[in-house]
C-alpha cells in the first residue's frame, strides 16, 4: 500500500477528543453537570408561585364566604338593646294569674341576688365548661357528637351557652350553615365584650321561658307565683330545663313533661356535684305543679282584653285585676262539662255557654263559652246569637207594666190568629182567663201575644229590650213576643240585672282595676244608670220569682235563696235557655248545637234550669 493512503486511513481512526473543562475547586468527578440541575429551580420556582396564588385567592375566597355570611348579620351593639311588645298581666279576682298577652319580663336580676342553686341547675344541663372555652366548645361539640352517633338521634347539643345567648339575643331560630357561623362569630364577640358573669346574668335575663315570659324572674312568677329570687330547688330545675324547648315543657301546658325534665336536670346537678343523690331525692318529693287556672277563662280574658289599645293606649306594660271569681269558674265548668258528658249527650246535646254577672255593677264574675277552650275558642256566651224563645217574655211584659197593667190584671189565652198565623201553647190547656203574672209563670203563648198587642205592639216591646242593654234583630210582628229576634247570651243577662237590681241598667265588664308599671290607670265604663221604674222593676221580679216558684221554672229553685227566671225554648228544641237571678248575681245557661241541630225535647225548665240551680246553689 502506498504511504500516503496510510496516513489517511489512520487519521480517520484516531480523531482528537474535545478537551473537558477544567473542575472547579470542591467538585468531583461524579457531580453532575450544571446543566442537570436547571429543572430543579424551576420547579421550586412554580412552586413558590403557586403557593402566592393560593394564598393570594384563599384569602379572597375567605373574604367572600365571611362576607357572605356576615352580611346581613345584626350589629350586636344595638340588638342588645332590642325592643319587645309591653306585656299584658291579667289577674283573676283574687289575684292568681289568668293570662298573658306580649312579651312577659319580670325584675332584672343580678347573680348575687339568685340562690346559687338556679344558675348552677342552667350550667348544669347546658353548659357544664361555661366557664372554661371562650363562647366555643370544640370538646362539647365532639362530646356531643358521639352521644348522637351512639344513640341514632340528636340526643344532645354541642352549642354553649353564649352561643344559645347569641341565638336568643340577634338571629332568628332558622336552621342553616349561616346562621350557625354568625352564631359563632356573635358568641366570640360576646366573650370579648363581656365577662362570664355579665353573660349569665344577660342570659338569665333574656332568655325565652315559655307563655310569653322572658327571663328567669318573669318565669318564675308566671309559673310559681314568687319572684326568681326565693325559688326552690326543683323549681330552679324546672325553669333551667326550659331552654330545650319552651313550649313543649311549659309546666302550664305539659306538667307531667316539665316535671321529667326537670327530674333529669336535677340529675344532671348530681353528676356536676351540685346536689347529692339524697337531695335530689328530697326535691323530687317536693315537686309539685300549681294548679292551672280554669280552662274556661280563657274565653273570659279573650272577652275581657277585647280593644285594650284603645281603652289603654301607650306601650307600657299593664297588669289588670278582672273580675272574675276563679272558684265560680270552676264550678260553672264543672257542672256544665258533667252535664253535656250525661244527659246532655243522651238527649243530643253537644254545646253549652254559662255566664254569671253581679245584679248591681255588671261584673261579670264566671265565663264558660263552650265545651272545651282548647278545641274551639268560639265565645258562645259573648258572640252567638240565637233565639231566645220564651225568655225574651219578660221585656214584654215589662212594656205591658209601663202601659199601667198590673200583675193581677186579666188576659186570654185562648187561642189566637193573626194572619194566618196561629201561635201554639204546646200542653197547656186553655181556661179562659188568666193573670198576667200567671201567663209569664207558666209561658202561655196566646197571651203573651195578646200582651204584646194591649202595650204598644213589637216596637214598643224591642224599644223596652234595647233600652235595658239588649241589642239584637228584632223582627217587627207579634212573634216577637215568641222570642223570635236574636240575642247574645251575656247581653240577655245584662239585661236581666236591671229586672234584678230595681230598674238600673248596668254594662257586663271584666276590667275592675288597672295599672302600669305601678301607676293606677283609670278604668273607664259606664255606671248604672236608671232606665225602669223602681215600682215596675219590682212587679216583674216578682212574676219572675212566680215562675220559678209554681210555673215551667221550677227546676231551678235553691233552698234557701230567693229566686226568679225565666225558661226558653225555641222551635224544634234547637235552642234551650235559663236565664234569672239568684240573691245578687244574675246568671244565664244556653244549650244547644252549633249546627242547629234540634235536641230531644230539651226545654229551657229542663236542664237548663238544673244547670242554672247547681252553679246557683254555689254562689258566696
């Protein structure tokens, strides 16, 4: 081979390598080249950036969701202040409660003036580390979550005190994420702005107690009678356990539940060391309710506080001492419940009224408009009207006394036409003539038309009716001698008291006495004033005490007691009536049906009349 191809054929093989660059003082010659570490600061790069990001946007999503649930969120400084509607007290004769209207609030009271044992019964059963988290309880919370789980339900709340107090004081009670992160963040600024005693006290202030009653004071004299500051143990129990629910365990409404609320609350007093098991024992012996006021009183108090804006205008709380006797309530109650569950539901009798009112004043002193207030609030005795039958007579006969007839005096009752109609006399047998006093004593039909006739006619008859307080539609024909005009029950009685109390017409009221904020407010009405002739008056409250004594009312007659009356009875035993006077009370009795449905043959001398002598027969 030729020289020259050699040396090109081995500059081929053997190229130079390019020189490596020189290692920089503390490599070696395992490090990696620089160039593999450039994705490595980038990543940390992205990384930083990322983070920025998500701060930068978390933040703005934490701004939105606050402001979302903050927005419509109370300004706590002012709602602490809130306004509430005046409550309204109303007190029975003697003084027990009857009812409440608005929002009840007793005396602010401070923890030093408490038994201990009433903040302690709240702490309790609510909030046993009130005095340790600050407005949260993330323990309690847990706690609370865990007894749930393990009992399938919600058997406890992990919500503490200030948070209820938060609950009570600014939100609604809706139930929403929202409401329960406002709920935190007023509990929170709770904590901040107050000290735990301040808080308690706001809270035994403040909170919703049941039947209208606002704070631990105003509870305790609605339900007990006494202020907050001399209540007993188990009293004390029974007003802590009714934050759970106000109205389930109001001991008015629900006594036997109140009462096993407040059993578990004294337990809960025994695990926190409050109580022994002894004392517990001890007040669980103690517990009673207080009697309830009637049922039936609640008609009188809807009655009795009808327009009470504008008898007593102002926002300031008012209590009013009513007239009513709470034992003459009970009785009328009574008898009126026993008899429609006897005889009154054997003859087809299912609804009844009794009102009981002072001759002399109008003082309505007994109130019962149904059967039942708590199944219909319908005032059968102050808002029903119906015909009063045979007991509208006395306001005829009246008209026929100021006409210048006499009791004595003569007429027929033989049987009578007046175009084509023929008034009836039922089983009375006719004798030809009669006295007046013994036409009303035994409701001779006939006669009564005739009297009707002889003093003036219908108008002269519904003139003397409204000018002693009975208002109504009176038709303007001789039925009105019948009783065929419509009447209320307690303006029938009203109207009575003038017959009773010597020709003086009074008005049925059931405000005696009222005050606000311990002034005395003048109670405006009308006195009785004259409208009858005493000598008139006296004459028909004789053929009245006839008409028990020896006529159709002999079934309501008292041993022992001057009585008069007259009974009513409409068309087809719709309506049965008794209405008369008994010493200085006037009382009136109603039976019937809502829908008209006729009874069986229930007349005005029947039970009527027997109703009318058992509350009679209980009269002071």
């Amino acid at each position: 081979m030729p020289p020259a191809k050699v040396g090109r054929a081995r500059s081929r093989k053997a190229a130079p390598r390019p020189k490596a660059p020189p290692r920089r003082a503390g490599t070696s010659a395992s490090s990696p080249p620089a160039t593999a570490r450039a994705p490595r600061r980038g990543g940390w790069r992205r990384l930083l950036s990322w983070l920025v990001l998500a701060t930068v946007w978390g933040g703005l999503a934490l701004g939105v969701a606050l402001l979302w649930f903050t927005w419509d969120m109370p300004r706590p400084d002012s709602a602490l202040a809130a306004t509430r509607r005046p409550s309204v007290t109303l007190l029975a004769a003697d003084g027990s409660l009857l009812a409440t209207q608005g929002d009840l609030y007793g005396r602010t009271v401070r923890l030093r003036e408490l038994p201990a044992h009433l903040p302690a019964a709240l702490l309790a059963v609510e909030d046993r580390r009130f005095h340790r988290h600050p407005g949260l309880d993330p323990a309690g919370l847990a706690r609370a979550a865990w007894a749930n789980w393990r009992a399938g339900e919600v058997v406890q709340g992990g919500s503490t005190l200030t948070q209820q107090l938060a609950k009570n004081l600014f939100l609604t009670p809706e139930r929403s994420l929202r409401r329960k992160v406002q709920e935190a963040l007023l509990a929170l600024w709770l904590e901040r702005r107050f000290t735990k005693d301040q808080l308690l006290e706001i809270y035994l202030n403040r909170v919703y107690l049941g039947a209208g009653a606002y704070g631990v004071d105003a509870a305790a004299r609605l339900y007990f009678g006494l202020p907050a500051a001399r209540v007993s143990v188990w009293q004390a129990a029974m007003l802590a356990g009714l934050p759970k629910a106000p109205s389930r365990y109001n001991p008015r409404a629900s006594p036997d539940l109140a009462m096993a609320r407040a059993a578990e609350v004294l337990e809960a007093m025994v695990e926190t060391g409050v109580l022994t098991a002894a004392q517990m024992q001890a007040e669980l012996a103690r517990m009673r309710i207080p009697d309830r006021p009637p049922l039936g009183a609640g008609w009188f108090a809807d009655w009795a506080l009808d327009g009470l804006a504008e008898r007593f205008p102002g926002n300031a709380d008012l209590t009013l001492r009513a007239t009513l006797d709470p034992r003459l309530q009970a009785v009328a109650e009574a008898r009126l419940a026993a008899l429609l569950e006897g005889p009154g539901a054997r003859a087809g009798v299912t609804q009844g009224a009794v009102v009981v009112l002072e001759a002399g004043s109008g003082a309505v002193r007994a109130m019962v408009g149904g059967r039942d207030y708590r199944t219909s609030q319908f005032n059968r005795a102050a808002s029903a009207r119906r015909q009063p039958g045979s007991a509208f007579k006395p306001f005829v006969f009246l008209a026929a006394l100021e006409r210048g007839m006499r009791p004595e005096d003569a007429v027929s009752d033989a049987p009578l036409s007046l175009r084509g109609w023929s008034p009836g006399n039922g089983a009375w047998r006719t004798r030809g003539e009669i006295t007046l006093e013994e036409a009303l004593a035994q409701s001779v039909n006939t006669a009564a038309v005739r009297v009707l006739l002889r003093a003036g006619g219908p108008r002269a008859a519904a003139e003397v009716a409204e000018r002693l307080g009975l208002s109504g539609r009176f038709p303007n024909d001789a039925s009105l001698a019948l009783g065929t005009g419509e009447v209320t029950l307690l303006d029938l009685a009203a109207a009575y008291a003038a017959i009773a109390n010597g020709g003086l017409r009074v008005e049925p009221f059931g405000i005696a006495a009222a005050s606000a904020e311990g002034r005395a407010l003048p109670v405006a009405r009308p006195g009785p004033r004259r409208v009858v002739a005493a000598e008139d008056a006296a004459a028909l409250r004789r053929m009245l005490v006839a008409v028990v004594a020896r006529g159709t009312g002999r079934a309501a007659a008292v041993p022992g007691r001057a009585v008069g009356g007259k009974t009513g009875t409409t068309q087809d035993f719709r309506d049965a009536w008794f209405v008369g006077f008994a010493g200085p009370a006037v009382i009136g009795v109603w039976l019937g049906n809502d829908d008209g449905r006729p009874m069986e043959e229930v007349r005005g001398g029947t039970l009527p009349a027997l109703l009318f002598r058992e509350v009679a027969a209980a009269l002071p």
